[in-house]
C-alpha cells in the first residue's frame, strides 16, 4: 500500500484528544459533585433523622457509612481534578512544545544564515580573487581539453567522460535537494535569508518578524521580493498585462462530470501538458437538484524563460504569484469566470497543479475575488500555498509528494486546520510503476520517466499517486468528495476554454 499522512481536514490532533479528555472529565467532575450534593443534603432529611432515634446503635454505624463515603467521595473528586487538570496541562505543554521547537529551530537556521552571510562578507577580499583565479583556470582548462581533443584522450585512458561526470553532478545535486525537500525548504525560509541579511550588515533582529511583506528579507516570501527587484532591473520578470479570449481547448469537452479525484486531477494536468501557453477551462455541472456549480482548471507552468514572452503560464506568472502579487493567470481566471457568466451565489471549485494550485491558492486567499465569486472548494497537487490565508469558507485538499521541492519552496506547511486537509504522499517510483494510469507505458518509458532528479513533481506521477490512494480509501479524499459530490454527479452542461497572451508596452 502507498505510505501516505494527512494533517488537518477535522483530523484530531494529540493535544486536541488531551483537551477533549478534560473536557469530559470536568463534565464527569460536575456530575458526581452534584451527586454530593444531594447525598449531603440527604443526611439531614428529618424522615431519616427521627428514624435513627429507636435504633442509636444502627445509627451509628450509619453515620460512620455516611462519614467514610463522603471521605471517598471527595477523594474521588480531588484524583479526577487532579486528573483534568494534567490532561489539560499535557495539552497545553504539547502545544508550547511543538511552537517552542519551531521557534528555536527556524533561530538556530536563522542564526546558522546570519553567520554565514557575516563570514562571506567579511571574507570577500580573500575569497573573490581565489574564485576568479580558481574558476578562470577551470574555464581555460576545459577549453582548452575541448579544443585540443584532449578530454577524449583523458576518456581513453582514464574511462572519465568530462561532459557526462558534469551532468551527473548537476543531477546528483539536483536529486538531493529535491529527496530532502523538507530541509531544503528550511534552508529557503531561514537560512538563505540570514545570510542576506548578514551579508549586507542589517542586525540580526530583522529577522524575527511575523510580516508578510518586509523591505529586508526573513522568509520565503521576502526573499522572492527582492529576486524580483534584481530581476526587475535587468528588464526579467516583469509583470504585464494580458488579453484573454474563449479557444478551441487542447483537449476535446468531456461527457460527464469527474468521476473522482483521480479524473478530476487528470482533466487538470490536460490544460499544460504539450502547450506553449496553458488554458483555463470552465466546466458546468448541473446537479439532479437543478443547482449549476463550475469547475475552473489553472494550468501550470509551460515556459522556464525568465524573461516575458507571449505565455501566460510562464516563470513570470511562478515568481509573481509567490511574492504575493497579482499575475496575468490570475487576471486570466477573472476574465475567464466574467466571460463564463458565474453568479455570485454558484458554487465554484478551484483546481491547480504546481502554478496552477499557486494561482488558486492566491485567489482563495483574495477577499475582493471572493466577494464576487463564491468558491466553496479548492483542490492543489504539489504547489507551495501555505503562504496564502485561504478563507475559511473554502474547503481545501492539498495533495504533496515527500520528496518534492516545489511546495516545500514557501518553507512552511499547509495549516492543519478543519477546512485544510494536506495529504503528503511518499514518493516511491517502485509502488509508482504499477499504478493503473501508468499501465499503457512501457518498462523504457518508466525508466525514463522516473530517471528525472525532478519526477517526484511530474504530472504523471502524482497522478499515479492520486489513483493508487484513491483505490486504497484514503479519508481524506472521501471526506472531500462526498462533501463536494455535487461536483462529481450530475449533468455536464458545457465547456468553455481560454487563452491568453500577455501584452507588451
């Protein structure tokens, strides 16, 4: 079975069960207090009083009954006290704990950055003409083999294919920061930042802010602002403009609603794959109750250029939307709903793989978007969100590999929270090549496909995952389809496709 957790979505935590405990036992508490109560008042009904007058020897022993039960019972009350209130305390240790090793391991990070970054400044007089002169004798070395027909020569004798051992090392590098995605997202939230702010002199205590936008870097997100203001400068990820317009899509309409997670999902990743510049599609489903909901697919990143062309789904649109601004997709998806007709009042699902979910995840998140649109579910497959306060209105499944970088990009992870379920799933290629929607490969295109430093964040993959968790009964896809099954049954009444184009002053 594929190895897979779940954080958030109602799932009840270890300090949640602790306080649901005490709870119960304060109730448990105040029952039998009540209890005591009236067998205290009992003891001085004047029925039973005048009882005990003709038998003072039975009396007695009563009274001492009496007495040794009421001893017990307060015994009892106090060892129940006691009891709430370690499971209470429990609780809230738990929580200071877990925030606690946060706090101190994002510091030591912090500090472990603000030290490096204090080290290469200093350094710099000793370090810049040893990197000039080290890698300039590099430069010239291999040119020089190239020219000369001497890296043959050294393959000959030596068996060492300079070319090859350097694509290897790039891909060793590659596949080692994406199989230990979770630390290298540590590295972008707190390291990377230390050493930019120790490297240009500003205190330490920068560091320690909880604001999304700052003018100095302390977290991811800071950190993309100041990539764009470098980039910015040299004319690259330069935001623009768009015309949006209803196309032919890259894939024909389909028949009926999505079956399930794993058609929903696939319908999505269609609206990239082999294109220039992804769509949007629009689905209309009209349910046996005659309520029309929609579903919009975001499409993910086609064009790595840093600097702008035509695309819309470019790393432009990547680098924008996780500093927090707005971006041509999320222009596209407005225009694309206008168009669309939705009301206000229509149920609308948000689905998003990679650029995709990070454009969905922005726009839950945007309070003038939903007071004109009301999305009720949203759906990300590995796209970094955590940075976006998604409305609590919106319900939310977040589908991860654990060994792929780009939602780990944002440093943090999803909140666990009743409306946010974070599936994380082990990537594990093995389990990987028997699932159904991998069946029509062959064992050549299996290995290439997994042969990539980057597969854990392919398309296919994660629909393989998806298809052998939904198989499997994951909870967390049941609890959000069946709270969203309008979506999945019903009628499809149409589709409607868009493109866009970015514009260019």
């Amino acid at each position: 079975m594929i190895d897979s957790r779940t954080r958030g979505g109602g799932r009840i935590t270890v300090d949640e069960r602790a306080e649901a405990s005490g709870d119960a036992l304060a109730g448990v508490i105040t029952d039998i207090g009540d209890l005591a109560v009236d067998a205290a008042v009992g003891d001085f009904d004047l029925a039973t009083l005048l009882t005990q007058v003709p038998s003072p020897v039975t009396a007695l022993n009563l009274d001492a009954r009496r007495i040794r039960f009421h001893q017990q019972l307060a015994a009892c009350l106090l060892e129940l006290e006691v009891t709430m209130l370690g499971a209470r305390a429990a609780a809230l240790a738990y929580r200071q704990a877990e925030r606690g090793l946060s706090e101190v391991f994002g510091g030591l990070l912090d500090a472990i950055g603000y030290a490096t970054g204090r080290a290469i400044a200093i350094s710099l007089p000793v370090l810049v003409p040893v990197a000039l002169t080290v890698g300039t004798q590099i430069v010239v070395v291999t040119k020089i083999l190239d020219v000369t027909g001497a890296d043959d020569a050294i393959e000959k004798r030596f068996g060492i294919d300079l070319g090859t051992t350097k694509a290897k090392a790039k891909e060793a590098l590659v596949a080692f920061v994406f199989e230990n995605s979770d630390a290298s997202g540590a590295v972008i939230e707190h390291v990377l930042p230390g050493i930019v702010v120790g490297f240009i002199g500003l205190p330490p205590v920068v560091l320690d802010t909880d604001a999304d936008h700052a003018f100095w870097p302390h977290d991811s997100q800071s950190m993309t602002m100041w990539l764009l203001a470098g980039a910015n400068r040299f004319g690259l990820l330069l935001p623009s403009d768009v015309e949006v317009w209803q196309a032919d899509g890259l894939t024909p309409p389909h028949e009926a609603p999505p079956r399930d997670l794993e058609d929903l999902y696939v319908r999505e990743a269609d609206r990239h794959s082999g294109a220039d510049s992804g769509q949007v599609r629009i689905e209309e489903i009209v349910g046996a109750d005659g309520t029309t909901r929609y579903i919009v697919y975001i499409p993910a990143t086609t064009d790595w250029s840093a600097k702008s062309g035509d695309s819309t789904t470019d790393m432009t649109t990547n680098v924008q939307g996780m500093a927090g601004n707005d971006t041509v997709m999320r222009e596209m998806v407005r225009q694309a709903i206008a168009d669309a007709g939705i009301g206000s009042n229509a149920e609308v699902m948000l689905v998003g793989y990679s650029q995709g979910g990070i454009t969905a995840g922005s726009l839950a998140a945007d309070p003038a978007f939903l007071a004109d649109v009301n999305v009720t579910a949203l759906m990300t497959v590995g796209a970094p969100i955590s940075d976006f306060p998604v409305d609590s209105g919106v319900d939310v499944l977040s589908i991860e590999h654990e060994q792929d970088l780009v939602p780990d990009l944002d440093g943090n992870e999803n909140p666990a929270s009743d409306n946010w379920s974070t599936v994380t799933v082990d990537y594990d290629p093995e389990q990987l090549r028997r699932a159904p929607s991998l069946s029509d490969k062959s064992e050549a295109e299996l290995d290439d496909m997994f042969a990539s430093a980057g597969a854990a964040h392919s398309s296919a993959a994660y629909a393989a995952s998806i298809g052998l968790l939904l198989r499997a009964g994951n909870p967390a896809f049941n609890r959000f389809t069946a709270n969203h099954s309008g979506f999945f049954t019903g009628d499809l009444k149409d589709t409607r496709d868009y493109q866009g184009r970015r514009k260019h002053t």
